[in-house]
C-alpha cells in the first residue's frame, strides 16, 4: 500500500475512535475496517504476482522485424537493450552499420539509448552532421553513453564550426 493510502485510512480510524465509535459495537466501524482489510489483501495479492514475473524473453528476430516495420516499437527495444547478452548487442550494432534508411536507423540507435555502443564507427559520427534532426537526437543520446576520445574531438570540431 501507498504510505499516503495507509495514512489516509489510519488517520481515519484515529479519528472514529476519538469520536466514540468502537469497532465492536458499531456497524459503521466494522465495514469500513472490513473494506480496509479487503483493500489491503487485494494490494499485496497483485504484490505477489509481480514477484513470480521473469526477464522478458527476447527473441532476436522480433527485434530485427520491429525494426524494419514497426513505428511505436520503443518499449520493445528498450527491453531488449536491457536484458539482450553482450553477444546479440553486437550483433545488432553490426546491423546498425550496415543500415541506410533513416527510419532504420534511429530505431536501432533507440537500442543504444540506455546502453553503451560497442566500439564508435566513423559511419555513426557522420551523422552527426546531417539535416535529420530526430537522427540526430537519437544518435546523441546513443553517444551519451559512450566516454571515448573521439567523442571529445568531434563536439570541439562541431563548437568551432
């Protein structure tokens, strides 16, 4: 329960029991206690559930496919830079490089969002450059995570220009 929730409901108590109402004797008292408890029960039973929830399973493919076709895949490839194995993330980026499509390519750069690219690629910083300003957002929150030198070099080279 919320503490806000469970002192909005013992603040309540207190207060029937200064006015005089006992939970033995009054009718009032013994439902809203009731409703308490039933409340109560109901928040740590969708408590427990969420215990048993595992990792998502992530299937390589699916995200490759999200990619190619899909607009609103962002929650999809979130998860997937959260749980995927270094190994798939390689994988991934080698797809990145070899993608020309805009669209494409800021939804592979999502991935990296949260997550440190595997190695900088000349091919990413030029887009650094481009008209494309969503590319260009998407790629500077996928190098945000990134502490290499080069990253230094090129936002000089992009301040003196």
């Amino acid at each position: 329960m919320i503490w806000r929730e469970k002192f909005i409901l013992e603040s309540a108590l207190i207060i029937l029991l200064l006015l005089g109402y006992k939970p033995t004797t009054n009718i009032s008292v013994q439902v809203y206690l009731e409703a308490v408890k039933t409340y109560q029960d109901n928040i740590a039973e969708r408590k427990s559930t969420r215990k048993g929830r595992r990792k998502p399973i992530l299937d390589f493919d699916r995200v490759i496919q999200h990619i190619e076709q899909t607009r609103n895949a962002f929650y999809l490839l979130y998860n997937f830079s959260k749980y995927a194995s270094e190994l798939k993330i390689k994988q991934v980026f080698e797809l990145l490089l070899l993608e020309t499509r805009n669209e494409q390519l800021i939804r592979y750069l999502w991935i990296f969002k949260n997550r440190e690219l595997p190695r900088l690629d000349n091919y990413l910083l030029n887009f650094a450059q481009t008209d494309d300003e969503l590319l260009q957002t998407s790629l500077i929150a996928a190098l945000a995570n990134n502490k290499d030198s080069s990253l230094r070099d090129l936002a000089l080279n992009l301040i003196q220009e």
